[in-house]
C-alpha cells in the first residue's frame, strides 16, 4: 500500500535560484524573509540582498511583523531548504502569497549569485 504525501504545492510552490533572481529582478516589490538563526543570517555565508530576519522557531509569534508586506510575494529562505517549508507553510495559512528558495542559501551560492555580508 502506498501513501502519497500532501503536496505543498497549493499552498505555496518552491522555486529555484535562477528563477528567484529573474523574479526578484523583474519585480524589486519582492519581500525577501530569512528564517535562519540570527548567528546564520550574520555569517560569513551571508544573506540574501534587502533580507528580513525572523527565525522560523519565532515566525508564528512574530507574524505581525510582515503585515506591512502581505499584500507583496514573500520569498522565503533558510540554509538548505527545511526551514523554510515550515515557514512557508505557517505564512501561506495566514494569507500571504509566498514562494519557497529551493536548496535555501546554500543552493544560491552554488548558483554562483551574490550575498550582502
């Protein structure tokens, strides 16, 4: 018997680096939210140009914080990509419309696009 897993995909849909730089280029309106620890968002790895910080462990407390931003698209990031579903899925049930950094900051680099340090 096989059980297919909920697909996050209604609640909000993951995108890879190269379409989170054509997206955030195309529209500069674009929230970007980091909810990585605040020790990882001050790394040396760094963090992703105009990036709010709010961990995803304080996300549901600290909603309140983005409602100047809800009626905008939130991309939202972590490290690796874990994080930021859970983020995602706790934004897109209060009503805001997100996409998810596929591989997180990590993936981003890969990709070869730049940081804010």
């Amino acid at each position: 018997m096989f059980f297919r897993r909920r697909s996050q995909s209604k609640q909000f849909r993951s995108i890879t680096p190269t379409e989170a730089s054509t997206l955030l280029h195309a529209d500069p309106a674009i929230a970007v939210l980091d909810v990585r620890t605040d020790e990882e968002f001050n790394s040396p790895t760094g963090h992703l140009p105009n990036a709010m910080l709010i961990p995803v462990q304080e996300l549901a407390s600290r909603i309140d914080e983005l409602q100047s931003v809800k009626d905008k698209t939130i991309l939202v990031y972590c490290r690796s990509g874990h994080r930021s579903k859970r983020a995602g899925a706790i934004l897109a049930k209060d009503g805001f419309k997100v996409v998810e950094l596929e591989g997180g900051i990590m993936g981003w680099l890969r990709d070869s696009f730049g940081v804010e340090k």
